[in-house]
C-alpha cells in the first residue's frame, strides 16, 4: 500500500493512477513493471487521503542488498544480467523509444513517458515472483513524479519545477535553466543506481552503504554546514561527473573479482550513461539492447561472466 502524503493533491493522485495505467494496459509483458491491483480514496479529518495497492513485494533493491550483505550463491552475474536489461526494457515502454513503436499513430499523437525518480528504493525485488527462479525478480515501481507529453513537449520540463532524489538526480536539475528535463535524465538515475549496484557485487553492503557515499560526499562551497551526496559536482559554472565517482568506478574494474562482463558494464556506464549532457546518453531502448547482449553472453560464456582465476 502506498499512501500519498498530506500534501499530495487530487491532482498528485489521479496522474500517478494515469501514468500506471497507460503503462501497464498495453498487452505487453508486464513482469518487471509492478501493477497498480486498486485505488482507494477517503475522507480525513484534514480533508482527502489517497492510497494504491500493489502486489506484496520483498523489499527494494536497497533493502536486497542490506539484507544480502554479499553477493554470490543464487545472485549470479547471468541473473544479474538479466534483471537489469529488463529493467531497462520496462524503462524504455515508459520512455516509448523503442523502434517502430505505434507505426499506424503519428508522432504528435504518441505519448512520451518520463519515470522521474529511479533509485535503488524505486526498483522492488519480488522473492517469490512469476519466472523469477530462485534469485527473484527486480521490478521497476513507483511512478509518483512520472510525467507524460507529447512529442512537441517531452523534453521541455522546467528544472526549477522538477522534483528529484537528491542523490540520484541528473546535472540538469541544477542547470539553472541551461537544460530542460527530459527522459534521458531517468538514464543517469538507472546509470548511478547501476554503479552501485556492481559495488554490492563486487565489494558488499557496507561499500554500497558507507564506502562510496563516502567518496561522493561533498561540501558546499557556500556553507560548510552542507553536505552533497550526489554523483555529479559543479566546477567553475560547469557541471561535471565527480572525480570520486570516476575512480570509484576505476577501483571497480581493478578489483580482482571483476569478471569482463562486469568490466564492459561499468565501461559502458561510463561511456553511455553517466554523461553530463543528457543528449550524449544512450536512450533505454540502447540500454536495453545493450543488456540483453549482456545477459545473452553471461548465459553462454562462463569466462564472460566470471572473474579470471587466480
């Protein structure tokens, strides 16, 4: 059950219920995008409360990784594989830019999604799920910043209006106007997420925890009483990936448990998603292919998937 804070409005209430139902009425396979079951709406002594039921899940990704402090055993880089190019597939039925998505639907009458908030705490992990096997299944959920435009007007949200995650927000947030939010700043969410993702892989709980938020952390120039943690800085006017964030990602693909498959996804994480520009990132259906290869080779290539022996 999600219940909408005291100052959600009607409005809050009924776009959230739209966006879930646009994306999830479409016919598709739906096992990674969690479905909206009921609504419910009442009255309070405050005025209107406004709740939605989803299925049961196990936790959040976060909470997968707290209660997992170690990788390994039935999380394998195959199942790891996996879910994340469905993620990124689900992403991409928000984002509507696969190819040839409705060719019959001309382009001003096609509606763009924008999920708005991806983190670790918005991607749920169902233990017992449809498919999953033994490892579980990673399910894209809460869509309560999702926005849906047009064409003409997909990507021109204002960044002074635009709600966010403060740790996983995109450099156009704090553009000041320079840039417009548009989908591609869900790229640089899923990108940061992924990163730490492969840091639970590869070194555990605590470097998802205490380690790298440690090298992201970062002092505000203009008050030392505040600190940032989010993965890109601001130098002379000009937004930038943080330095402890690229050799955080360095340190990764050096470490003796990085297997090729975990290499080339941090490489491609680099190279195609945690870009400052967001026309520079690769859209989710890039992603996704991308992924699906991933997956692909890790089911097929034992020394893809695995680190080298020693």
């Amino acid at each position: 059950m999600k219940k909408l804070t005291g100052q959600s409005t009607r409005h809050d209430f009924l776009s959230e219920v739209y966006v879930w139902k646009l994306f999830n009425s479409k016919g598709e396979d739906r096992l990674h995008m969690s479905p909206l079951l009921c609504t419910f709406e009442r009255t309070v002594d405050d005025g209107k409360e406004y709740s939605l039921l989803f299925p049961w899940a196990s936790g959040d990704l976060r909470q997968l990784w707290e209660n997992n402090p170690s990788a390994g055993g039935r999380f394998t880089p195959c199942w790891m594989a996996e879910q994340c190019w469905r993620i990124a597939e689900a992403l991409s039925v928000i984002h509507q830019d696969q190819e040839k998505i409705n060719p019959k639907k001309a382009d001003d009458e096609q509606l763009y999604g924008r999920h708005g908030d991806i983190k670790p705490g918005n991607i749920l992990w169902f233990a017992d799920h449809l498919g999953c096997e033994n490892a579980g299944t990673l399910v894209l959920a809460d869509f309560g910043l999702a926005k849906c435009h047009r064409s003409m007007t997909k990507s021109l949200s204002d960044p002074e209006k635009a709600k966010n995650s403060p740790t996983y927000k995109a450099p156009e947030f704090d553009s000041k106007g320079r840039l417009k939010i548009g989908r591609r700043s869900d790229i640089w969410g899923l990108a940061c997420t992924w990163i730490e993702f492969i840091t639970w892989y590869l070194k555990g709980w605590r470097a998802v925890n205490v380690e790298f938020p440690n090298r992201r952390d970062e002092i505000d120039p203009n008050d030392e009483n505040i600190s940032h943690d989010r993965y890109f800085s601001v130098e002379n006017g000009v937004e930038i990936v943080k330095h402890g964030v690229v050799d955080w990602m360095k340190e990764l693909q050096e470490d003796t448990r990085c297997s090729p498959f975990l290499s080339d996804f941090l490489s491609y994480i680099k190279e195609n998603m945690l870009l400052v520009n967001p026309l520079d990132r690769a859209t989710a259906c890039d992603v996704s292919v991308r992924m699906k290869e991933c997956f692909e080779k890790t089911s097929s290539d034992s020394t893809y998937a695995n680190p080298p022996a020693t």
